[in-house]
C-alpha cells in the first residue's frame, strides 16, 4: 500500500497542497481529478521524490520513501507530464539510455526497450529520430522511459495530454494491462471522462485540497445522489393522475420528467410502470455523473 500523510507545500506564496492524504491498494489505478493549478504534479513530484513536502511524508509498503530514496526509485517508474525525451535520438535509444541509468546491460536495455516499444505501438519507429514523431508517438515513448525498469508503482502525471480518441484507448488499455499484472499505478487527469473511465479510486482536489476519495459510483452516491429521469410512454392514456403524481407529466406527447433520489430508486419505478401495463418507448437518466460530483464539491464545473 501508498500511504501519503498530510503533504504541505509552498512555492514562494503560493499555497500549492494544503495536507493532502490519501492511501492506495496495491493493484489499482488511482486517480488525482482536478483543474488547472489543483496541485496534482505538486503532488506526484514529492512522491516521485524529485521535490521535498514542507510537511507530510509517504509510505511504501510500511517504509519512508525519503528515508530509502535509493530503494524507492527501483521500486517506482515516473511519467513527467512534460516530455522529458532526447528529439534526436531514435525511439530506441532513448529507451536503452534510460534502461542503462537504471543499470540494465547492455542487451536486457535492448531487449526490454524493444518489448515496450511494441507494446505500447511504435514498433515501426523504433529506429526513427523522435524529432519525426507525431504529438501522440511523443507522449508514448514519454510513457514508457518511466516503465524500463519494471517499477511496482508507476505515476504517470496526464499521460494522454494532447492525444486522440483511438491512441487514448490503445493507452487505457495497455495500463489495465499493467494493472492485471499486478502493478500499482496512480494517474492524474483534468477529464471528466477519463477518470470515469479508468479509474477504480478518484480522488477530487482543487486549490491543493483533496475534497473526496472514492470509487466512482460511491462518490455519485454520496455527493450527488440525485438523478433526473426523462421518460416517453405509451399506454399510459388510463393512467394520466398516477403519472402526474409522479413528476411533470405531459398525456399528450407522453413525456414524463421526474426526481428520483438515488440511482437504486430507479429500478422501482420502472417497475411500477411496468405492473400497470405502461410502455417505456425512451429514458434518458441525467444528473448521476462525476459531473455533477464536482460541482457540488468545488462549486465550478470542471470543464474537459
Ligand atoms: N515551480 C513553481 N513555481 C511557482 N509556482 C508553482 C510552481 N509549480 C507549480 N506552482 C503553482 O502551484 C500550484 C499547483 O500547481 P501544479 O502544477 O501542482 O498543478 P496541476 O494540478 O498539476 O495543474 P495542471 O493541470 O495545469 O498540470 C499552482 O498554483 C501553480 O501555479
Ligand atoms: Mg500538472
């Protein structure tokens, strides 16, 4: 497990974290979510050891990662959110310069450049200069220079910055990857989607407080419980009082807009309908998103 306590941290007199806490299972993807300024790369670079906390410390496995730096840095791989690659080198070499600071020989720097090279998609560039990479080939070298030594706890501060749709979903799906294999990887993103997506822990932080942790569902649930169910039906001409009972009810076009207070009640409306015979054409179900979880938390919206 990743303990991190109260972390504190100032740059002159910006106030970048506030305490932050948090604690990470092994074997899951947690997840940082928060604006511009949040304090999420604040946060990874003291637990990538590359900055000093005012306050606070952090535990790996019951150990001081500052206490045992040298041992940390074996056992964790870090993904800057600026690239941090040679442009004329190839794909390649920047991978075994890596590997060989990490203290693999010569032929596993090789071999295990290669292996991640091909995992990761770029198997036609390995021997192209960077500097002919596109945007999206840039940020998965990027990712893959902090896997090189085959680290237990991978930070990979917004991976995916500047990416399109179909290299996002080649990239989820070689973390989930390293996550069925049993790594311990902690992500940030300012998307909404993302996190949806991919995270099996979020944490919220704004202004360097982190607001909330949970999975996904268990925050709706908690800050944001409840949904806004759009209906149209048919069928329901002997039913017109019992409908407009239950919210803004329209017998003419059918449509039926009502508050449900949780997600779970929404099964038990659907049944009632259904014991009077009442056909559900359409439903659209609004309000039950991380969304809305932000906004209540924060007061502003997070916008992707
Ligand atoms: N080197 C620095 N010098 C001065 N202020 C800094 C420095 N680095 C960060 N800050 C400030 O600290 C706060 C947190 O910044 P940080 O980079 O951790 O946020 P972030 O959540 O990673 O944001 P982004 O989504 O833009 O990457 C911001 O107010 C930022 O301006
Ligand atoms: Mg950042």
């Amino acid at each position: 497990m990743l303990e991190v306590k109260s972390l504190e941290r100032s740059y002159e007199e910006v106030k970048a974290l506030k305490g932050v806490s948090f604690k990470v299972e092994n074997g899951i993807i947690f997840g940082l979510l928060g604006p511009n300024g949040a304090g999420k790369t604040t946060t990874f670079k003291i637990v990538s050891t590359l900055l000093n906390p005012d306050n606070g410390e952090v535990f790996w496995e019951g150990k001081n990662i500052f206490e045992n730096k040298k041992w940390w840095k074996k056992k964790m791989g870090y993904v800057p959110q600026e690239l941090a690659i040679y442009n004329e080198l190839t794909g390649l070499e920047n991978c075994i310069l890596m590997a060989e600071l990490y203290g693999l020989s010569g032929s596993d720097a090789k071999k295990k450049s290669v292996y991640l090279l091909e995992r990761i998609g770029l198997k036609d560039k390995v021997n192209h200069k960077v500097k002919t990479y596109s945007g999206g080939m840039k940020r998965r070298l990027n990712l893959i220079m902090g896997l090189i030594h085959n680290p237990e706890v991978i930070l990979l501060d917004e991976p995916t910055a500047g990416i399109d749709v179909q290299t996002k979903v080649k990239i989820y799906d070689f973390i989930k990857d390293l996550v069925k294999e049993g790594k311990t990887i902690l992500y940030t993103t300012h998307m909404l989607k993302e996190a949806e997506e991919l995270f099996d822990i979020v944490g919220i932080i704004d202004n360097g407080v982190l607001k909330a942790i949970g999975s996904v569902d268990k925050l709706i649930e908690e800050y944001a419980p409840s949904v806004l169910l759009e209906l149209r039906l048919k069928n329901m001409e002997k039913h017109i009082d019992f409908l407009s009972s239950l919210g803004e009810f329209n017998g003419e076009t059918g449509f039926l807009k009502l508050n449900v207070p949780s997600q779970s009640d929404i099964a038990g409306i659907i049944e009632k309908l259904n014991s009077k015979g009442i056909i559900i054409e359409n439903m659209v179900i609004k309000g039950a998103s991380l969304e809305t979880v932000f906004l209540n938390l924060t007061g502003r919206e997070l916008r992707d």
